[in-house]
C-alpha cells in the first residue's frame, strides 16, 4: 500500500497559529522530557506518537503547551478531554481577529473573555492569555474541572489575575448564575458538546480510532479524552447552541459578541433559524479547517451600530 507523506506545513490554519509547520518532536521532547518515551518513527520513517493513545496525545498537549505558551505544569485527570491544540489556537486567533475588525483598529485595552465549558484543560484561557493578554472567566458544571483548571492557574504564575473560575450552579442554565449584573464581556467563546447520547459519542471515538489505528477494535477508548458533560448532552451541539442563543438575548448588553464553535455544517440551518427567531443584529461565520477537518465559528451580537460604538470607545 502506497502512503502519501503529510505536508511540512498546515497551510490551512490561521496565519499567526504557532502549530502551522509539522511538530518538531527533538525540540518538543527538550522542553518536555515526558514526551521522549511516546515518540517512535512511523511509516514514514519521521518521528510521531501514536495518536489513538492516550497517554501520548496527553503528554503531546503537555510538550506543545509549555514549548509554545511556557506552561511549565499542566496535567488533567483522567478521562477529562485533553483537546488538540492547533484548533484551539485557531478559534482564538479568529476571534481575536473578529474583535480587531468590529473596531477596525488594532485592540489597545484588555479584552475580556468568558469561557463556557473551560474543562479541565484550561486550554482557551491559556492561549488567549499567552497570545493576547485577555483576561478571561471561564465557567464549568463540573467542580472536578473547575478545580483542576484552578491548579493549572495557580502552578502558572502569570496565569494568576487573568483567569477567574466560576462554578455553574444549574446546569441547564449556560449565562445565567455566570454573569453577574453589571459585568461586560468583549467575547464568549465555547466548545459545545457534539452528541446527543452516550452511544453516538462512543460511536464516534470508535471511528475516530480506527482511524488513527489500522488495527480495528471494538473497544471504547476515548483518545482526547472526555467526560458525559463534555461530550454529549440530550439534543447534541444544534440544542445546546440553540438554548445558548435564547439565553444570550437575555444578557445582550453584557456581551459585545457571543461565539461557539459549531462542528457539522447541518447544524448551521438549526442554528441560523434560532438567531433569526432571537432576533440578534449581526451574525457572522467564521470558517476554519485543522487537516481533513472542517469547522466553523458563528458569532452573533444583539447590539445596534450606535450601541457598537458606544461600546468602542467605551471598551476599545
């Protein structure tokens, strides 16, 4: 069988992503020795993991994230979501860039950003903050989550003053209980779960590793990782983002741009129907791509053209 090479460079991620050009694994193994035993040659005879486990892909996010963003201690518990860093990269790089041209002027004071589902991982606040100096709150129902991001935060000092945790005390709730009455927030940004039940999510990391391993299993292991709340919810990623856009016109003068990341583009119609019935003002879609995948950012404001510029140059 005849094997195409992968490109030196993933031309297709955002032009600033630290993650463009293939991982350069003697660098990332002299920052961060725990990935030395997972790095093996492939079929190429270039030096990889094997990314269907998940220990490697673990110790992978910990080279990246402290060769690339200093974070000299990160760790998750296990079965937590332990996400591909290049696409979270991307989607911070592209807001970044929704925010520079809502202003039509590079961003001079400190942008302030809410995480909904910040996981275990902290990764979003890590790179926004690294990249840009946001500042961030991040919010979780899941206190496991919420108090390992915190020991990422405090292991990292200058992490410390730049992202603020909160617990959600209801989970059917997503702004409500996080937001409080006289906050504002220059962006939202969120991983919504993808399935709508335990057995779709199982179903697809089943594909996901048999297609990163040409030995097919039958047995569930999660390779990034993660749990029931992270994964799916009833009504999948269309009803999450759906209930997300109902609550946001509840707080629209909090928040200059809400966002979420939407991964399958047959959701789109779903979700553009919700915005239209919510009446939001703007709604943008942000394309992007990580190798064969291809996702995209919907971001929606309920601010008129004055109340943009009064946010402007009351913000900006």
């Amino acid at each position: 069988m005849l094997y195409k090479k992968p490109p030196t460079q993933k031309s297709e991620l955002h032009p600033r992503n630290k993650h463009r050009n293939r991982y350069d694994f003697k660098q990332l193994i002299e920052s961060c020795d725990d990935l030395k035993p997972f790095v093996k040659l492939n079929k190429f005879n270039d030096e990889s993991i094997d990314f269907a486990n998940p220990e490697a892909v673990k110790m992978l996010n910990k080279a990246l994230l402290k060769h690339f963003y200093n974070i000299e201690n990160w760790k998750i518990p296990a079965n937590y979501l332990c996400p591909p860093i290049p696409g979270r990269a991307d989607y911070i790089h592209y807001i970044e860039d929704l925010l520079a041209s809502t202003n039509n002027k590079k961003i001079t004071k400190t942008v302030k950003c809410l995480d909904v589902g910040i996981g275990a991982n902290c990764v979003y606040p890590i790179i926004g903050t690294k990249e840009y100096n946001w500042h961030f709150v991040g919010a979780d129902i899941d206190k496991i989550a919420i108090e390992n991001a915190n020991q990422i935060i405090e292991s990292n000092p200058f992490l410390k003053y730049k992202i603020e945790l909160r617990l959600q005390p209801n989970p059917k709730n997503i702004f409500q209980g996080i937001i409080k009455e006289n906050e504002r927030f220059d962006v939202t940004i969120c991983n919504p779960p993808f399935h709508a039940s335990l057995q779709e999510a199982q179903a697809g990391t089943m594909r996901k590793i048999n297609n990163l391993n040409p030995k097919k299993t039958n047995e569930v292991t999660l390779n990034f990782g993660g749990k029931n709340n992270e994964l799916w919810c009833d009504g999948g990623e269309v009803k999450f983002v759906e209930n997300m856009i109902f609550e946001s016109k509840n707080f629209s003068d909090h928040c200059f741009w809400f966002t979420s990341l939407i991964s399958k583009q047959s959701n789109l119609k779903s979700i553009y129907h919700a915005l239209k019935k919510a009446e939001a003002i703007e709604v943008k879609t942000i394309e992007m791509a990580q190798g064969n995948k291809v996702s995209r950012i919907v971001a929606w404001t309920f601010l008129t053209k004055e109340k943009q510029r009064n946010w402007m140059n009351a913000r900006w």
